[in-house]
C-alpha cells in the first residue's frame, strides 16, 4: 500500500511494520520501521537480517524520503522454527503415503 510521504499519514505507521522507501536519491530500502517522526523528525530503517554489523540501522529524515509503501507479503526461504515442525510431519506423512501406494501397486501385479 502506497503511503503520501508529503502528508501525516508517515506518523501513523506502526513501529515494526515491514516498509519499503525510496529516498530523494532513487535508492530504496524494505525494511522495518522504527517512527521516531514525531520526536526527532527521522524514521529510523533496520534490518531483518541477523548480520547487524553489515546491515545497521538507516535514519532517514522525512524530507529525505521520496515514495513508501507498507509491505502486505514476504517470501523468504527461511522457515520458521514454529513451523518446521509442521513441515517436517508433512514430508513423514508423504513418505509413508509414498510406501502405502507403492504396497497398492505390487499387490496388483
């Protein structure tokens, strides 16, 4: 979703929302936001990668910033710890779906 960056709407993004910016430069960024616009006048950028030394937080003041949007998806090939789990009983259960067909198949021959 695109945010008027000319317009308040800049100060009523939430704390960690996944952002995209593009600055007055033509670079742009995704990254999480840190709204600090109300009390210094910057959003502060930062990163999800867990490498903080080569990825450290971005400051950008509001007039340095050219288009934002809200980020709605990410694709990531990093799964979860909450959910290998759940990926780990899914390839058990095709595996055993795999023999049960397989068994099927010779009983039929």
């Amino acid at each position: 979703r695109f945010i008027d960056s000319h317009y308040k709407e800049l100060f009523r993004i939430p704390d960690g929302e996944r952002i995209v910016v593009t600055d007055r430069d033509g670079n742009s960024y995704v990254k999480r936001l840190r709204n600090n616009l109300e009390t210094s006048g910057r959003l502060i950028l930062t990163s999800d990668n867990p490498n903080q030394r080569k990825y450290t937080p971005l400051p950008l003041m509001e007039d340095e910033i050219s288009n934002i949007w809200t980020v709605e998806l990410v694709i990531s090939d990093i799964v979860p710890p909450s959910e290998r789990d759940q990926i780990d009983d899914l390839r058990d259960e095709m595996r055993e779906l795999r023999e049960w067909v397989r068994n099927m198949q010779n009983r039929e021959k």
